[in-house]
C-alpha cells in the first residue's frame, strides 16, 4: 500500500473561483432560481470540451459564463467558499491562492470594490471554518481592454494586506499578446503581488516566455508547453518560476490527448518548479487529489517525488514563513512514515 494521498500536506494554487464550485451546489442553486442549465453541465456532466480551436473555447466559455449565473445573492458566494474550503481540507490542501475576476460579478454586488471585500470576507470565514489558509489572486482578462486590467491590478495592490496575493491573467491567450498588459503587472508587482499569468496552454513555448519577459512573471498558469523548449525549461529552473500544471484540465480542454501526454515528467526532470491545480473542478470532473494521482498512476512518481511537488507548491506559494515551515515539516513527517 502507498502513503495516502489525502494526508500530504500541500498548496493548491491554480483553482478559479466559480470553477471551483461543486456540482451538486450548481445544480441545486440553478434550480432554486428557476435556471435553466445545458444538458452538458447536468445529465451530461462532466461536459466533453476541446479547446484547441475558438469554436471548442467559445462553448467552454459559455458553460462557465451559465455556471457563473447561478451566483446571484452574496450568500452564494460565502457557500462557494465554505464548500471549497471543506473539499481542499479533505484533500490535504492546506493553503489556497482562488483566483477572482471581480469584474464578472461587480454589476450583481454592488461594483469591483464591494465584490473584492465580499470574496475576501468569504475567504476568511471559510478559512477559519476548515483550518486552512486562504488567499485571493486577482485575474485580469485577456479578452478585455488593457486598461481594465490597469483597474483591477490597482484595486488589487489596495487590498494586499487583507487577503490579497497575487495578479493573474486569465482566458484565451490567442486574444491578446502578454505585453498589452505590461502596465497593469508593473502596478502589481510594485505593490508587492506575485504575478501569476496563464500562458503556455493554448499556446506554444512563446507565450511562456512572454508572461516571463514581458509581465515578469513569478509563476506562470498551466506553462506545460514550455516543456517543447529546452532551453526556456533551463531558464524557469534557474530562475525557479513555477509552472503550475493542470492534467485534467490539459485533457479537458484538447492541450493533450490523455493524460500521460501531459509533459509534467519532463518539467519536473528539468528542474522546473510544478505546483499541481485543478482549474476548474466543475468543467473538468476533477479536483486537486485526483492530480497527484496521476503523478504516481500516469507519470510514475515516486512517493519522494510526489514529496517534492508538494514542496515545491509551498515553495511557490505566498504563505507566510511560519504556515510553509509546518507543512515543510508535515510532508517531512509524511515521506518519513512506513507505507
């Protein structure tokens, strides 16, 4: 019998906000407000995607924009929360960075400013609950204007010493090059908060290499496909930048075939820094246990390997030195017991 899964103390930091949400609660809240769902996101659960082109994007989007719709009532947002928090507890998740765009729920709570202090509030109360820590990154969008980023990453740098981490830039990386958003992470990152861009998804070792040059990035979202570029490998492993590596999610949305196809062996091999995360548990059917599964069923790690990517989740992660020192010393405790 190998080590239990569960009782690896790790950092979970790639999980979106309304991604996040169970499926039941979707489900249950869609009905209570009379909303209609696709069969997709209901009989047909989890919904068969292929992203690789803007067709397969455009409906992806759209199930996320219907999923969103149910979140209509600031006690949605506390639920949402608390559910998540429970469910990274029982995974041994015991730091979350949730990435949130207030602008897609600003017109419902009262503009960025009032949605920003809801979720962080929820953050709190849901973190005390399940005795995990919580924190917010908040995630510009690539398919809107430059400047609107420029918004959020200023809101973002206000809130930096109440639960905020991080900057993020989400959605289609085919829309918009990285340094269209150069301004928005400068602000960001002279505030203190770790830019964390997606890149290297829908697009190749360039678009990596970009969220590095050109937003300075700290971690970069996804990155599996910097693993076609030895040399870009070298370079995030010299400078420590994290991939943080989706599986389910590279599966769901067409990066890779199957889930072995997913270079994550080759990154680690290389020396790059992996933090696992689930995306979108939601859209994917998967949550953040089942990646370290597939570390040890499809990319055959071993029980010290699994050890390091954890560790190396802590290392990446913004929690204060005293919460990474524990769960060092729980992973420790973790390798050190008999299987």
């Amino acid at each position: 019998m190998a080590r239990s899964l569960h009782t690896l103390p790790k950092a979970h930091l790639h999980l979106h906000f309304t991604g996040s949400m169970r499926h039941a609660t979707l489900i249950e809240l869609a009905r209570e407000q009379g909303l209609h769902l696709p069969d997709a996101l209901e009989e047909d659960w989890p919904p068969k995607l292929r992203a690789t082109d803007e067709r397969g994007w455009f409906r992806f989007q759209r199930l996320y924009d219907i999923a969103r719709s149910v979140l209509g009532r600031p006690e949605h947002v506390y639920r949402l929360l608390r559910e998540t928090a429970r469910d990274e507890a029982a995974a041994g998740s015991r730091w979350l960075e949730i990435q949130v765009d207030p602008s897609g729920y600003a017109h419902r709570f009262g503009g960025l400013t009032a949605t920003l202090e809801l979720v962080l509030d929820a953050a709190r109360r849901a973190a005390e609950e399940a005795g995990i820590g919580i924190a917010v990154v908040v995630a510009a969008n690539r398919t809107r204007h430059p400047l609107d980023a420029n918004t959020l990453a200023r809101l973002a740098a206000q809130y930096i010493d109440q639960g905020v981490v991080g900057f993020g830039l989400s959605n289609d990386e085919r829309r918009a090059q990285a340094r269209d958003f150069e301004r928005a992470f400068r602000i960001a990152k002279r505030a203190g908060l770790l830019a964390v861009p997606h890149g290297g998804e829908l697009l190749g070792p360039r678009s990596v290499a970009q969220c590095v040059d050109d937003l300075g990035a700290d971690r970069v979202g996804h990155g599996v496909r910097a693993a076609e570029d030895q040399r870009l490998m070298q370079r995030l492993a010299d400078r420590q930048i994290c991939c943080e590596v989706c599986p389910t999610s590279n599966v769901g949305l067409g990066v890779v075939e199957r889930a072995a196809d997913v270079p994550l062996r080759r990154l680690f091999d290389a020396g790059v820094p992996i933090a696992l995360g689930s995306d979108d548990p939601l859209l994917f059917g998967a949550r953040l246990l089942r990646q370290y599964e597939l570390a040890r069923e499809a990319y055959g790690f071993s029980d010290a390997e699994v050890a390091e990517l954890a560790r190396q989740s802590i290392r990446s992660s913004a929690a204060p030195d005293s919460v990474r020192k524990e769960l060092m010393h729980g992973i420790d405790a973790w390798l050190a017991s008999p299987e």
